[in-house]
C-alpha cells in the first residue's frame, strides 16, 4: 500500500490540526506539511481538500490583503472544526494504539 493511500484517510485531520494552531493561507499551509514530511501534498492537492473542508463548514475563510501581490485567502477553524478535530484525535489516539499494538505483537 503507498503512502498517499495510507494518508487519505488522515490529512483532513492534520490539516484541521493545522490550522488550529492559527489562520494560514494554501502556500504556508503546504509549506507547514512539508515541514512535518508530507511532501507529496502540493499546493494543487491542498486547495481541493480545503474547498471540501470548507463546504462541510469544518473551516472558513476570510480575505487579507499581502505584502507580496494579491489578497491572499486565510484559513481558520469553525465550531464544528474544533469538534472534528477533538474527534479525530480521539479516533487517532486509538488507532494508532491498536495498530502498534500488532505490529509490535503486543496484547492489551
């Protein structure tokens, strides 16, 4: 199975993460992924999973003006963001225990 598969099912919850830390914009989100070493997440796949986050009213956007060239488009948690993310970290907790817990072979 490749990475990318394997992260489907996660990104949302680290780019919720993300933000929770304080509004960003696509570039220095992207570049914050990178950072944590997710490189294969550009700004081209990025866009299409804030456009869906945003639709499900998990974050919300404002325009700023930038130093450098047009309004950029800044990012930040709703309510119902904060909750999904508490959520997830819940259900990562837990998978991430069971799943060490195996390759580990270790019984509870």
């Amino acid at each position: 199975m490749q990475t990318t598969q394997m992260l489907k099912g996660i990104i949302d919850g680290c780019i919720l993460s993300i933000i929770s830390e304080g509004e960003v914009y696509g570039y220095e989100l992207a570049s914050k992924l990178d950072h944590y070493g997710f490189e294969a997440f550009s700004e081209g796949t990025i866009y299409p999973i804030l456009i869906r986050l945003q639709k499900d009213q998990l974050i919300q956007s404002t325009l700023k003006k930038s130093t450098a060239g047009p309004k950029r488009k800044y990012y930040s948690l709703t309510k119902k963001g904060e909750e999904e993310l508490g959520d997830f970290q819940k259900r990562w907790i837990h998978l991430s225990t069971t799943v060490n817990q195996i390759l580990n072979k270790e019984s509870e």
